[in-house]
C-alpha cells in the first residue's frame, strides 16, 4: 500500500507555521509528526497539501492507497485500524476523518466529494490530535517520551564523558559523534535526547523532557527546563521553557523564552525576552487567522508563535501571547503589539511592509551559510505567501 498525508479542515489553526510547509512537518517531540509515521509504517509517504506548496511536497498516488489525515499522531491500534480498512472505507473519530483506503481513481474528484459515499467505520483507538498551534508546545513532553521510546529501542547510548553530572542515566540517550561536557543532565522527570553531531557546550543546565536534534547546539550556560526541542541545526542559549525550535533557527543569546514555537530560519537577538503568564493570571489569546481575531486559547502560560524566516532585533520584547508570521523582521523599543503580520518591517514604532525581493536575498544568503540552495520553488512560495498575507498587513 502506498501512505499519504492529508491536512484537514484544522490546517488554517496551526498558521503561521504551514504557511511553508504541510501539517505532517511540524515538529512535535523529537521527530516531525511524518517521520513519526514513517517509523510506525517503516515506509515512506507522500502529502495531499496546499497547491503552492505541492511542488516541494509532491504527492505520490498508486492504485492503492492510504490517505491519513496528518494531524493524527501514529499509535499501534489506530494503525492497525488503518490497515483493517477495505476499499471505499474510512475510518473516522467525532466530526473528523482519520483515514481512508482510496483508488486511484477518486483522486481525480477528490475536489468534488468523491469520498463522501465510502462507508465510515467509528474508531475506537485512544490517539492524539493536533488541533491548534499552541499544542505544538502543550504535547511536546508527552511526544519526546513518546518519540525517545521509538527512536532508543534495543540501541545502545554513546558514552557521556566524566565531566557532566548526571541523574537518570538510564534516561539518557547520546546519538554518535555527539559532544556534551561540563554540564548537568537530570532525566529523573523525563528523557533527554541528544542527536547526531549535536554539542552541549560547558555550563549547560538541562532537565527532561528534552530533545537536542541533529547538528543542534547549546550554546554555554543555556538553562533548558523540560518539555522543550531544539530542532536539527539550531543554536541556542539563554533560558528557555517548553519550547518547540522547528530547526534551522537561533536563540544564541541571553534572553527568556517559554512556552512557544519558533519556525524554521528565524533569528532572535541577543537579550531578547518573551512573556508567557499575564500579570492578572487571566487565559492567554492568540491570534486565528481563520476568524482574524483573537482567541481563548484556555491556557495560562502561552508566550510566542513564530512563523519561518521571521528575525527580530536585540532586546525585542514580546507580549503574552504573541503571533508573529512569515519573514518579519522585528525591532524596536518597547513591547511589541501581539499579531505582527508576515513579512512586516519594523515594531512598536511603527510596521510598513518588507519589500519581497529584499526578503528573498536574505533568505538566500541564509540558506547559503548552510551550503544550501535557495532555490525557485522557495522563492515562488515566499512570493506566495507574500500575496496570500497582504490583507493581514492592511490591519
């Protein structure tokens, strides 16, 4: 059988982050929730996203498929309920989908309900959904156990040197080539989990749940509490409390930042803080680009959501409850307003719009100190979503 991932109506609740990219690669725990599926199935899939970004994530379709609804987070029962499904069968859980077993075929009226007549079987697996974006951080503990049960299963940790201090060992798993010395590592109230190549610079206090991925660094000193991931190639320091880094970006600096996510290529300035509990101890809100307005997000500690390539200046303060979009740059004195639409210019003192042109040769020179190529079909979604978000910047 052939496996793709399909965003469903929820999709447009974890903006800013899939304005680059399908629901399947969001980062959650240690793994993305694709590679999460792609563990389970040990196979490959495909995605059923945004038009503009099918050229970079193109769909696979065979005659006979899968098509999983990508904000489901894989288990052994739902997944064994997937296969137990017939042709022209879904599998559904409340008033969404999880799965269907479809034809070639109905992929060609897929746009015109060729899907509502398939007979729907009620699931009756527990499994775990992603609904908003603030439940990117709110799982992210329970995913890297989750995740680190997965990825450290009949393997054997690389060796810690002598220089740290450790608590939870047992809890501790150490990819090759990776390099931690004269810090303190406590798993007692979760894992922790560094990747291939990654490095803990001297100093660092880390507690479990954590995840260091791949080629990822903590910069000397950082202060890391639980339920926190530093996604592959990120550098960061300072303090930092549940935290989801989807990768590629940098924190390197000083600075305080909790309960939130952070894209891919962004940029945060030294001394930069984020508030995450409102003085008043009321719920967070959080801007919906669905409803274009803010929302109760029933949380109390709920700091900033930062979509790709957005970069902010030093000792930039942002609010409780913070949205920032694709490719702003941020800077200024002062707290800075809770929505900043993507690809704005400026702060507190004032936003006009960050010319595109401008924002795609930053993003080329970013891409290439990673000897990565920037290439047109990047280029033609940032142009995208430059257009896609002009209405946000009208505000």
């Amino acid at each position: 059988m052939n496996y793709i991932l399909f965003d469903d109506a929820s999709r447009n609740n974890l903006l800013p982050l899939v304005f680059t990219r399908p629901v399947a690669d969001i980062r959650v725990g240690i793994l993305t929730i694709r590679e999460k599926w792609e563990k389970y199935l040990n196979c490959k899939t495909s995605s059923l996203t945004e038009t503009y970004l099918s050229e970079k994530f193109p769909i696979l379709i065979k005659s006979n498929n899968f098509l999983i609804n990508s904000s489901i987070f894989p288990n052994k029962q739902i997944i064994d309920e997937i296969h137990a499904l017939k042709p022209n069968q879904s599998l559904s859980a409340g008033d969404y989908v999880i799965a269907y077993n479809i034809n070639e075929e109905d992929f060609d009226n897929i746009g015109d309900d060729a899907l509502a007549n398939y007979e729907d079987i009620v699931s009756t697996s527990q499994h775990t959904k992603l609904n908003n974006v603030w439940d990117i951080f709110g799982l992210n503990g329970q995913e890297i156990i989750s995740d680190f049960e997965i990825l450290t299963k009949n393997r054997k940790s690389a060796a810690i040197s002598t220089t740290n201090k450790i608590a939870g060992e047992h809890q501790i798993f150490v990819e090759e080539n990776a390099k931690i010395e004269f810090s303190i590592l406590n798993a007692t109230e979760g894992p922790i989990y560094i990747g291939k190549n990654a490095e803990i610079m001297e100093g660092c206090l880390v507690r479990g749940p954590f995840a260091l991925c791949e080629n990822a660094i903590l910069k000397m000193g950082a202060k890391i509490y639980g339920g926190t991931t530093i996604g592959p190639y990120s550098k960061v320091g300072g303090e930092i409390n549940n935290v989801v880094v989807l990768g590629y970006s940098n924190k390197a600096h000083e600075g305080f930042l909790g309960n939130s996510v952070i894209g891919e290529w962004c940029n945060i300035g030294a001394d930069t803080n984020t508030s995450n509990l409102k003085n008043t101890y009321e719920d967070v809100k959080l801007w919906n680009y669905p409803l274009q307005t803010f929302v109760n997000t029933g949380l109390q500690f709920c700091g900033l959501i930062m979509g790709d390539h957005s970069k902010c200046g030093i000792n930039t303060m942002f609010n409780t409850g913070t949205v920032v979009g694709v490719n702003a740059n941020v800077f200024g004195s002062g707290f800075q307003r809770n929505f900043i639409p993507s690809f704005s210019w400026g702060g507190v003192n004032g936003i006009s719009t960050y010319d595109i042109k401008k924002a795609i040769i930053v993003a080329e020179r970013v891409y290439e100190r990673r000897d990565l190529d920037f290439n047109i079909t990047e280029k033609e979604i940032l142009n995208h979503v430059f257009n896609l978000t002009y209405k946000n910047r009208m505000l």
